[in-house]
C-alpha cells in the first residue's frame, strides 16, 4: 500500500482505539503528538524500501535506504513483522522517555501507543495485498487475506486509490464526525502547570 493509504488507515485504527478505550483526558499537545506519531507509527514499517519518505527527503537517502533495507532483509522483512513491531517499539519508547524533560506536558504513554497502533495497521492493510506479511518472522511464511492471492489489492494500483483510500478516508472522517463531542471531551481543557 502507499504512504497515504497506510497514514489514512492509522488514523482510523487510532480513532477507533480511542473510542473503544477512551484515556482519561490529554492535553492538546499529547493529541497532537499523539497523532504525528501515529502517522509515523503508519509508515515506519516501510522505511525498508529505499524509496520510503524518510529516505526520499534525506540528501544521500536513496543510498542509505538501499543499505537500511539489506541490514533489515530486504522489503516486506523484519519491519512487516510482529518482532518488527515489537523492536521499533521499543526504540519509540527509549526516545520517547528520552525526551519526556523538554515536554513535560505530553502523556508519553498514549504517544507511544498512537505510534504502535499506526504500525499494527500498517501490517494489517499489507496484509490484504498480494505479497501479504511474515508475521510471525522468524517463520519465514507470507500471510495474506483473503487466503487466495490473486483476490487480493495490487499496491499503488486502481483498486487502492479509487476504493480502499476514499472508503478508509470517508470511514475516518464519519468516525470522527459522528463521536465529534466524545473525542473533543477528551481534551483536557486547563493544562496543568
Ligand atoms: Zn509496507
């Protein structure tokens, strides 16, 4: 799937989370956080290709992608699995503990479970598509819904762009329309010093 696909789908997995098990309230700047590492979290897996955002936008980053991606085993390896997610994780959680002194406002433990979620949606939405996810690495087996591989999404192809962005895309946003006054609730509306 595309970086767009795969943001718009970690937005509504983020949505659905909140409103499956709301937090007690957060601040805006944990929201807004929690959102940008969400939308990293709905990428990160890709970073093994050079082609992946943060490589296209890095002076020598073609070059760096291409060593990343071998260091990881290649595209639709390590990063597309749940040990994948489990040690991106763990780098999201030591960085983010990291900074917590120069943002003492920001709940680092919603962030940190926006930027997991992002990720899990990422293998969930690679899944539905022909090359399907090891998930289980190191088993080396390709999961993929549904079952027979030529019914399943083609990336970048007609059936992603013209159905499977507008339908998540309208999902998100009826989501969000829909809960409007549950999910601005949340927003703790006097920061505490
Ligand atoms: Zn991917």
């Amino acid at each position: 799937m595309t970086a767009r696909t795969h943001d718009t789908a970690a937005l509504a997995a983020l949505t659905m989370w909140v409103l499956a098990a709301p937090p007690s309230a957060i601040t805006v700047s944990t929201a807004l956080a929690a959102i940008l590492a969400n939308q990293l979290g709905g990428i990160a897996p890709d970073i093994d290709q050079p082609t992946a955002p943060l490589w296209r936008n890095l002076p020598v980053g073609r070059y760096l992608g291409k060593v990343f991606g071998t260091l990881v085993g290649g595209h639709r390896f390590f990063s597309h699995s749940l040990l994948g997610v489990a040690v991106f994780s763990a780098m999201a959680l030591l960085f983010l503990e990291f900074m917590q002194p120069v943002m003492p406002h920001i709940d680092i433990g919603f962030v940190w479970i926006a930027f997991i979620i992002g990720m899990f949606s990422h293998l969930v939405m690679d899944t539905l598509t022909k090359e399907g996810v090891p998930w289980l690495l190191p088993i080396p087996i390709k999961f993929g819904l549904p079952p027979v591989r030529k019914w399943r999404i083609t990336t970048g192809k007609s059936v992603e762009h013209f159905i499977v962005l507008p339908v998540l895309a309208a999902f998100t946003i009826w989501l969000c329309a829909s809960h409007y006054t549950t999910l601005t609730n949340l927003i703790q509306h006097h920061v505490t010093p």
